[in-house]
C-alpha cells in the first residue's frame, strides 16, 4: 500500500485550522468561565452555605480560565518555535509557491 504524503500548502492548511480551532476554543472558555464567575459573584442575601459553594464553583472556574490562558501561551510558544526553526512559511513564500 502506498501513503499518500500532503503537500506543504496543504499542511500548512491544516495546521493554521488547528491553531486558529485552539484559539477558538480558549477564548469561549475564558469568557463563559468569566461569564459564571460574574454571575456568582453577588453575595448579598446569601447565607455561608450558599456563599461557600459559590466560592469553590468560582475557584473551579477560575481554574478552567488558568488552563485555558496556559492552552493560549502554548500555541504562542509552538508559534514561535517553528518561526525560529523555520517552519512558518511568510505569505509571501505561500504566495510565490501558489503561482
């Protein structure tokens, strides 16, 4: 059986969707993991229970917001890195390889 091996423009292709999908990805958690912080955030007229439960639903939260940044500063590292090592071609050599 043979492989069939994509060409570069292709690759290329697909690694641009999956940083862009990544990309996506982190920024709705970080806004609708803000969103349910800000929603609980109002303690007026709560008593400690409901207070307390609030407050770890807000650190999980929270949570997810750190893990989504750090998601966000790994796809800028790997961005970087392959920049360096020249794996990124500029658009200027995709549009040269296209004509």
């Amino acid at each position: 059986m043979s492989t069939i091996t994509p060409n570069p423009i292709q690759q290329s292709q697909q690694r641009i969707l999956t940083i862009n999908q990544r990309i996506n990805e982190a920024a709705n958690t970080i806004v609708s993991e803000y969103t349910s912080i800000v929603a609980l955030a109002p303690v007026s007229g709560k008593d400690r229970t409901t207070t307390a439960t609030e407050t770890y639903q807000i650190e999980c939260h929270a949570t997810s917001i750190v893990r989504a940044i750090e998601d966000l500063l790994m796809v800028s590292r790997s961005l970087k890195e392959s920049w360096i090592l020249g794996q990124v071609a500029s658009s200027f050599q995709m549009n040269d390889e296209h004509a």
